[in-house]
C-alpha cells in the first residue's frame, strides 16, 4: 500500500526549493520562478542548490540568494521540494534523497536513461506517495494546449495525419554545452530519448492514445549509443498516424526548432514556434492566424530579456502548476505516470529501429 505523502502546506506558507544540477536547463527553471516570486506569483524561495561544479553551483546560487548544500542529504533537509535537473542518469539518486526526507520532486525528462530504470524511478515515488511532476513543459506551452483544444473541439474534423520535424544542434555545443549528452551511460541515447521525449508526449497529448510504433536511427557524429537522427512512425487508436523526424546537426544558427503539420478531415493546422504559436489553420472557408498567448500573469513576469524570457515562460507556467499543487495538496500534472508512458513511447521506437524497423505493437 502507497504510504501517505507529507501534509499540505497553508497557501501563505513560503515553499523552500532546491535544485539538484545547475546547467542550462535548471538555470530556464529558476529564472522564471526567481520572477514568479519577485512579482508575488507564488509564496517561495530558492534556497539551496547542488551541483558537481563547485563554480557551478556558487554561481547559481549567488544569483538565487541561495545556499551551497555539500550533499544530497543537506540540500533535503533545507528545502520542501526538489528541482531534479542533472544529467538523466543522475537522476535517481537525486529522486531517492528527495524520498528518503519525503520532499515534493519535480524530475526533468526523460527520467532515466532507459525503461527500466524510468519505471523503477515512478515505482519508488508511487510507493513513497510524495507530490512528482514530470519535466515535460511542452504540455504549459500555449500553443499545445490550444492545439489539443482545437482537436478535441472538432471543428476541423477527425484527425489523420502530423507530421513533426524536430531539429536543433549537437547539444555538447554553443548555449547547451552538455558534454554528458555525447555519453551514452549518462544520456542513455542520442535525440529521440533525449529530445524527441517532448514529441511523442506532446503528439500523445493531442492525438491520444498509441496502438503501434515502428521507427529507423542512424548515428552521423560517431558517439556510441548516441543516435542523432531518428524517424518514427506512431499509429493511435483515433485512426490517426504521425511522422516524427528528430535530428541534431552542427548548424549552430538552429537551436531547439519544431514545425509541425496537422491534417483533419475538413482543415489543416500548422506552427512553426512551440511555445508562441501562432496556430495558423486553413479550411475550404479560408486561412487564419489564431494567437496563442500566454495568460496575462507570464507577459508581466519580471524578465529583464525578451530572447530569455520567451524561452523560459513555458517552464514558468509549469513549475507554477508544480508549486500552486504541492501548496494545495492535490496530485501536480503532468505526472511521473505521464513521463513513463513516453518512456514506453521511445523504447518500443528503440526496439523497432533494433530490429530494422518493424513494427511494435502498443498498449
């Protein structure tokens, strides 16, 4: 039986956070809930952080007002809840110091570097019962919820078929600088683990659920285990089918890119930014540009850039989900389980690409 996770916090209560890892994408979290708290958004405060940079680390929290813990276990006895955000296969000692001082966990994607290991991570916090969200924020971003309404409205008729391409540079390079992403025993794979997770999460979260997957991977840069070109093919149980081609090239003028098509029975709709929009929609009565804005307490954030804040608000919109949750003690969306279901998504794409491509069943 799942053991009962810590009380509520009072909504007045200020919520304390630590980050484990302190790299680019943990930096995307804690400016938009630095902002988030300067503009009374939420009641919290980055407190203490860790990282295996001791630079790193000092400078991330010097931009914080927070502290250096030296281990796992003082980083959770000085917070209530974890930002996991180290390389994936660190995060499940990360998750288990997070159980073991039954702190809230936010986990980035993908949770760990293969199946098993994702599905031993959800098992533990299932069993613990603490509050878990996934990292999986295309789900935040306005345009993809807009998108899911849209589709689910109908109004375009049944759904047939997308097509995704998503591109963005070598992550060990320019802004990213992830040198652990070209090892395998760290990343666990190349662009469709590491990256493409977000896009059959996001397809599932439009399209609904998968009934089979067949996929090819080829690997161009010659990092072992490291694939930097996958395409798959996803048939779902609506009837619909999508295309996904996931790449990462060396053109350092393209980072993280998504265009993706979608054709219904009676429109067809289209975008080329994945957290702006616009949805641009074309049926037999015409086109149209419909803007997707972000609600009004994100364009009011306190982000000194425009170029960083309009990369950070999807994240902001997400941790706030993560904390209004933990604060009022319901269950945070998107879930572990959630995460675990893409998990499933990529290794049966793996299992197929293994054995040239066939397809795999799914359910």
């Amino acid at each position: 039986m799942a053991q009962r996770g810590p009380p509520a916090r009072s909504v007045g209560a200020v919520l304390r956070i630590g980050f484990v890892g302190t790299g680019l994408i943990a930096w995307a979290h804690g400016l938009g809930l630095q902002a988030m708290i300067e503009a009374g958004v939420i009641e919290a405060d980055v407190s203490v952080v860790l990282d295996r940079s001791a630079p790193r680390a000092q400078g991330f929290a010097a931009a914080h007002g927070a502290e250096v813990a030296g281990d796992l276990g003082g980083l959770v006895e000085r917070c209530d809840a974890v930002w996991v955000c180290t390389p994936t296969a660190a995060h499940r000692s990360a998750v288990d110091a997070a159980l073991l001082g039954r702190r809230a966990i936010f986990c980035e994607k993908p949770l760990a570097p293969d199946l098993a290991g994702a599905w031993s991570l959800v098992d533990a916090v299932v069993a613990v019962g603490v509050p878990a969200q996934s990292g999986l924020v295309l789900r935040a971003a306005p345009v993809f919820r807009a998108l899911r309404a849209l589709v689910a409205s109908g109004t375009l008729g049944r759904p047939m078929a997308a097509t995704v391409r998503d591109d963005q540079y070598f992550p060990i390079q320019g802004t990213y600088g992830s040198a652990w992403r070209a090892d395998v025993s760290q990343a666990g794979g190349g662009c469709l683990i590491e990256h493409s997770i977000h896009d059959v999460d996001i397809l599932r979260f439009c399209l609904g659920e998968a009934v089979g997957v067949s996929a090819r991977t080829a690997n161009f840069s010659g990092h072992e285990g490291i694939e930097d070109l996958a395409t798959v093919s996803i048939s779902f149980d609506s009837g619909a089918e999508a295309h996904l081609t996931s790449v990462w090239h060396n053109i350092l003028s393209r980072g993280s890119t998504r265009r993706i098509e979608l054709f219904c029975q009676d429109g067809m709709v289209w975008l080329d930014d994945e957290f702006r929009g616009p949805l641009h929609i074309e049926t037999s009565a015409g086109t149209e540009a419909r803007p997707c804005p972000p609600p009004a307490w994100v364009e009011d954030l306190p982000l000194d850039r425009d170029e960083v804040g309009l990369a950070v608000r999807a994240y902001a919109e997400a941790d706030r989900a993560f904390v209004d949750a933990v604060v009022a003690g319901r269950a945070p969306e998107p879930s572990l389980g959630e995460a675990l279901v893409a998990h499933r998504l990529v290794d049966a794409a793996y299992r197929s690409a293994a054995a040239g491509g066939v397809p795999i069943a799914f359910g």
